[in-house]
C-alpha cells in the first residue's frame, strides 16, 4: 500500500435521517436525446411506447408482490419527466395499487429543465411527487451545447423557479464538473447561479469517460482530455467549500442539502438497504441478492409477458461482500459506514475489519464513530482509496470474502 500523508480531522457530524422503509426505484428509459456522456438504459422518447412500460410494470408488480411498506419511491432514467402527464399519472396509480407506502413518503422524480411546465408540473404534484431531482448539470450555455442539452442557463432558472411557484419546496440541482472543457472558472459560476436559486438540495457529479459513449471513448483515444486527477480534486474541494459556506451540510461525497433535505431515497443505498427495482435495467437489491433486469425496453417486457420475471433477471449473491460494499457506500456518507449495514457478514470478518480500521485510524485516514467509521472531512476527495486501503489492510490481517 502507498503512503498516504495524513490530515487532522476537525468537523462534527450529525446523524442522518432513518429512512421509512425500503425504497422502490422506477425506471424510465426515455430521453428526448441521448447525451454524449450517458451510458444508461434509454431510448429516444416514443409517446406510443409509455403505454407499453406501463402495462409491463403492472405485470412485473403482480409477478414481485410483497406485502413490505415502502419508505420512498425514485422516478430515475432516462427522463421520466418525458412522459406525458397522462402517462405519468397511470404509472402513479398502477404502483399505487400494488405497493403499500409509509404515510409521509418521499416521493422523488428526476426532471430535466424543458420539461418543467404547468400541465406536468400539476400532473406530479396530484400523483404525490414530493421532490423534483433537476438535471441542469451547468449554467454555462457553451458547457450545455458541449453536453448536449437541449436546455440552456435561462431556461433552467425559469423552469425552476416554475417549479417552486408550483408547490415544490423541495427541489434538487444537479450539477456536473471534471468533463472536458470544464475549469474551476466555469465551475464556480455554475455554483454561484445554482445557490442563488436557493434549492433544498444541490447534487455535484464528477464527469465519469464511459466506453462507449460519444464523449467517453473520445476521451479515452486522446480526441478531447479532462481535467486530470488533482484538478478534479481542486473542482471537488471547490463545490465542497462553496456550499458548505452557503449553509448546505456535505452528506454524501456528491451531495449538500439543506437541513433535514437529504434525500432519503439514496440514504437506503449508501446503507445498503432494501430496494425494489421496477423498469428496464432496473437494479433490486433485497435479503443480500442484487437482481438486475434486462436492459432493453421490448426485451424486458417480452420476459414479463412470457412470465420469465424475475427468474430470468442476474442475479448477484453480494453477501459475501457484506463488508466491502458496506464501506464502499457507506463511506460516501458524512456520518460514516456502519457495521450494522452489513448484517449478513459474520462475526470473525466483522472484528477483522474493525481492527483493520482502527490502524487506519491511527495514520488519521480514518475516524471512529458509534458503530463504524468515516473519513475526515480533509480526506474525502480520496475516499476510493482510502476505502481499498481499509480493505487491504483487512486482508494482511486475513480477511478473504469468499462465496
């Protein structure tokens, strides 16, 4: 393992909020176009085809029933903001009447700025929606058009503040840095619009070059080059600082809310609970199995109607992983990973890991808490590895996850 100098720890950490149950997560493939960074599971939006998603989800409920209360239910894609307010409002009823919610749910749907008009906006708001996820991703018109949105600054600003005239107090800004052409100039004016917007909650994404996609694989052969390592870092410690100053707690490595904003759907994967994955590509992750649905719109609903859900879906046994993934994700939060989160890991593995932290510990990478550890406010652009470093160290003292 390479050294890594360490920093004096000084911040406080608050609890997190409980989520009310296990979360349900919807996925809707549709985009109005394909950004040339995106390699998740979408297609050109087809109004004929939401019918089909909303029928095939109907079947994969009556395939998956369970009598569970759930705690929060996530609108992702794609754009599920495409849909059409009639489409929407069906897709609503048909989880309603299969799936029990805990009173006071969170209710969330990622929307892109173009889509945030009256006749959708009153639409989400009869359904339940509680909280709009708003990909802007920059408030810089030329860093749009190298993206690909079809959005630019203004429309964003308006489109928001349509939003909260319409009700809704509880708003994300989604931002993104580190992709080409981005520097801590344009970063930091993009930061500057979306807090005076004055959002619940502001989420920071670092620019990931993904195989096969337009802007990645030109990233990989050289055509167009990001920022490197530590100029990513400086762009992290960047929207750290600012929104830390402008009252936003750093919960999780990418995200700030306000006080009691943090959103408790992704709470439940950062602490490796329960969720039900519904949709295209959909990820499920219940009693230590991950189950991942097939990625294709048609093929996905041709395996429910031949009745092959969720039988034909991967699945992945991650409980042997318990450990691993419990500081993978929970080390993404403020307030630490807990060993309670990885509950199917046995007792000697568990006390494996907890001496392994503790040396790390000691080097200041790392810093205890009631029933785990987290990484020091100084340390957190370097949270992936210090997260392997702890595994290392677990192995050297003679931790192997085995299956």
């Amino acid at each position: 393992m390479a050294p890594l100098p360490a920093h004096p720890d000084g911040d406080q950490v608050a609890a997190l909020p409980e989520p009310l149950g296990p979360g349900v997560y919807v996925h809707v493939p549709f985009c109005h176009v394909r950004c040339p960074y995106c390699d998740f599971a979408v297609r050109p939006y087809d109004p004929a085809e939401a019918p089909v998603l909303v029928r095939a989800i109907a079947r994969e409920l009556a395939l998956r029933a369970s009598t569970a209360t759930w705690g929060s239910l996530y609108f992702g894609g794609g754009t599920p903001s495409r849909l059409s307010p009639e489409d929407f409002v069906a897709l609503c009823a048909v989880l309603d009447r299969a799936l029990t919610f805990a009173p006071g749910h969170e209710r969330s749907l990622e929307a892109n700025p173009e889509d945030l008009v009256e006749d959708k906006l009153e639409a989400w708001r009869a359904a339940g929606v509680t909280r709009l996820s708003v990909g802007v991703q920059s408030f810089d018109d030329s860093e749009l058009s190298r993206l690909g949105r079809v959005h630019d600054a203004r429309a964003a600003e308006t489109g928001i503040a349509q939003a909260r005239a319409a009700g809704f107090e509880d708003v994300s800004v989604d931002l993104m840095y580190a992709f080409p052409g981005n520097d801590e100039e344009h970063f930091e004016r993009s930061l500057a619009r979306a807090v005076a917007l004055g959002p619940a909650h502001v989420s920071a994404y670092a620019y990931t070059a993904e195989s096969g996609t337009k802007m990645g694989d030109a990233v990989r052969k050289g055509a167009l080059a990001r920022p490197d390592e530590d100029k990513e870092a400086a762009l992290f410690e960047l929207a750290q600082a600012t929104l830390i100053a402008a009252g936003y707690r750093h919960y999780e490595i990418s995200n700030f809310a306000r006080p009691g904003r943090e959103t408790r759907h992704h709470l439940q994967y950062w602490r490796r609970g329960d969720y039900l994955g519904l949709g295209p590509s959909a990820v499920s992750f219940l009693e230590g199995r991950r189950v991942r649905a097939p990625r294709g719109l048609l093929e996905w609903a041709r395996a429910l109607e031949d009745g092959d859900a969720p039988r034909g879906w991967v699945v992945d046994d991650a409980r042997p992983h318990a450990l691993f993934e419990a500081a993978f994700l929970g080390l993404r939060l403020d307030a630490g990973m807990r060993f309670a989160d990885a509950r199917d890991a046995s007792a000697p593995d568990v006390a494996l890991w907890r001496a392994a932290g503790g040396r790390l510990e000691e080097e200041g990478f790392l810093a205890s808490t009631a029933d785990g550890f987290r990484v020091p406010r100084a340390e957190r652009a370097r949270t992936d590895a210090i997260v392997l470093r702890w595994r290392d160290a677990a192995e050297a003292l003679g931790y192997t996850a085995t299956s």
